[in-house]
C-alpha cells in the first residue's frame, strides 16, 4: 500500500480507538469493546513495524480494497474461515440476482425487430452493461446498448450498474445518441476515478429499420446483410476518460431480415492457448448463418465458441445481441 493511503487507514484506526475509549470509560465495560480496541491497537502496531496489510497466514498482501473497506482484516481472500468465505458467497449470489433482475426482457419482438442477446460473467458478476430501452409508444425508437467497464468483478459490476441508472434517465431527454454518449462520458468522468472508464455501443433505431449507431471505443459491431457482412466503424473513446469527449454517427438501415451484431470482447478476445476467436472467424460464422433467427444465431455461435474453446474456460465476462429486422 502506498504512504498515503496507509496514512488514511491510520487515521481512521485513531478515530476508531477514541470512539471506542469513550464507550469504554462508562461504568460498564463491555467485553467485545475491550476486544476491539485490542484489535485496533494491533492494526496501528502493524502499521508502526510495517507488516501492516499482510496476510498473517500466508504473508502475502492483502486485497488493498477490502482493507480500506476494513482496516482491521488480517487475512487475504484466500484465508478467510469457513464461515467467511459463506458470507462472501452468500452477498455474492445475491449480487448476481439483482444484476441478472436489471437484465432486459429477452426475445422480444420490439417496434420492428426481433432482439436476443446471451449474457453470462465470468465469475459471480459481470462488468458488461446489457440494454433494450424502449422510450414508449408515442416514439418509434429503441436504444440497444452494450458496454464492458473497466476491470473486473464487484467493483466494475457496480460501474455496471451505474452506468445503467445513466442511460434509462438520459434517454428519455430526447438527445441525440451522439450528444447522449457525450454526457455520459461527462457523467462517468465527473463521478469516478480517472482509471474507470466503459466501452460502449449505442444504437438508436426507427420502425422503418433505421439504425443511428454510436460506437465509444467498443469491439466493432457487425452489419450482417443479405449479401454480405461488415464490421461498422468506431465513432470515438471509450466513456469516462475525458470530461469533454465528441462522439460521431454511423447510420445505416436494415432490410427485413438484416441484422446487426453487437458482442463484448469476451467472444472476440476468447484465448484457446495463444489463439484468439478474433473477428475474422466472427466474421465467417455470422455470413454463413445470417439467416438464423437471432435466438438460434446467439445458441449456435454459443456452441461454436465452445467448439473453439474446446475445454479451455473463458476468462472474461461474455455479452452477445442480435438484432433482426421483422
Ligand atoms: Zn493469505
């Protein structure tokens, strides 16, 4: 851990230790009072020799964001009792329902296209954002976004959630999608860090097949014509690394039974050892099997990524949508 971060958690050890001394000097002293200023004092010892922050099992050092949520942990991830470790995964379980409850309805025939999409994390939550916003009936429009914040799991999961709260209150506002992606950008650099930020995609599309995409730094969506297939180009940066960022427009329209792909690198950037899936074979697979419907496309490309995998796990959170024009 760093001087100043170290200096933070001492602090708050000092504020600790008097809150509980004050409780302590009332007439009844209360056994797991006087335990926990014991605890308390051994966390500013450790400071003081520097073993602060090591697991004392393993001495390894502990997971720096649980520290600063608990100061007084004295064990890695790894270490944690029994009854720990159930309580880790107990929050964990519940973590993954409230994400998969934000998930959109799937296999919806929508205002002129049939979407489905497949999202699964690669460990107890996802970092990928998933959404079907439909602004009402009085507007022939539907936003489609797909998204992967930056790291990995709880804390980018509640990047994930956040930035879902965003578009379901901008959208409504009638923004373009370029000025939309813009002030969420605005939005994720003014409320955090400078090292979190999202790639994503946003598509705006009309009954007539219209489709107004704005691509910020994500892996490039593919149009999947009668004829042929293309990869549709980026528009700008990912989300949430400048304040001021501009976003362009790609527009195109789909015929009925056109498609438009949108995934997460978990499936371009799925590793067999130093084999990527890659867009190339992405490519192939989405020509051939262009007149699917977009369940049996999603199921089959699931199989076919699996086929490749061929017993190696995925390490990354996973996001597939396929949108068809009725
Ligand atoms: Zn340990």
């Amino acid at each position: 851990m760093e001087g100043q971060e170290l200096n933070q958690i001492k602090s708050q050890l000092l504020w600790r230790k008097s809150k509980i001394q004050e409780a302590v000097s009332g007439h009844i002293v209360q056994m797991h009072l006087a335990n926990l200023l014991k605890e308390v004092d051994s966390a500013l010892e450790r400071i003081d020799n520097g073993t602060y922050g090591m697991c004392v099992v393993c001495h390894d050092p502990i997971e720096k964001e649980r520290l600063i949520i608990d100061p007084l942990i004295k064990v890695c991830l790894d270490h944690l009792t029994t009854n720990q470790q159930k309580e880790l995964e107990d929050d964990l379980i519940v973590a993954n329902s409230i994400q998969k409850a934000m998930l959109p309805k799937n296999g919806q025939q929508l205002k002129g296209f049939e979407i489905y999409f497949y999202y699964d994390a690669a460990g107890a939550v996802s970092g990928d954002y998933c959404d079907i916003i439909d602004p009402g009936a009085d507007s022939d429009s539907l936003y489609f976004v797909l998204g992967d914040v930056s790291g990995k799991g709880i804390a980018a999961s509640m990047l994930m959630t956040h930035l879902r709260a965003m578009f379901q209150s901008l959208i409504p506002l009638g923004l373009t999608i370029a000025q939309l992606i813009a002030r969420a950008s605005r939005l994720l650099c003014e409320s955090t860090t400078s090292t979190h930020y999202a790639t994503l995609i946003c598509v705006k599309s009309n009954n007539k097949g219209t489709v107004e995409i704005c691509n910020a730094g994500h892996c490039l969506p593919f149009y999947i014509g009668k004829t042929g297939v293309r990869k549709i180009e980026s528009t700008g940066m990912p989300i949430g690394i400048f304040c001021e960022s501009e976003y362009g427009l790609t527009t195109l329209n789909l015929d009925k039974d056109e498609m438009l792909l949108l995934y997460s690198d978990g499936l371009t950037e799925a590793m067999k050892k130093d084999e990527l899936y890659g867009t190339e074979r992405l490519e192939k697979f989405a020509f051939e099997n262009r007149e699917l419907s977009p369940k049996q496309f999603i199921e089959k490309l699931l199989i076919e990524l699996k086929n490749f995998l061929a017993g190696n796990t995925r390490s990354d959170d996973l996001t597939i949508m396929a949108i068809k024009k009725l």
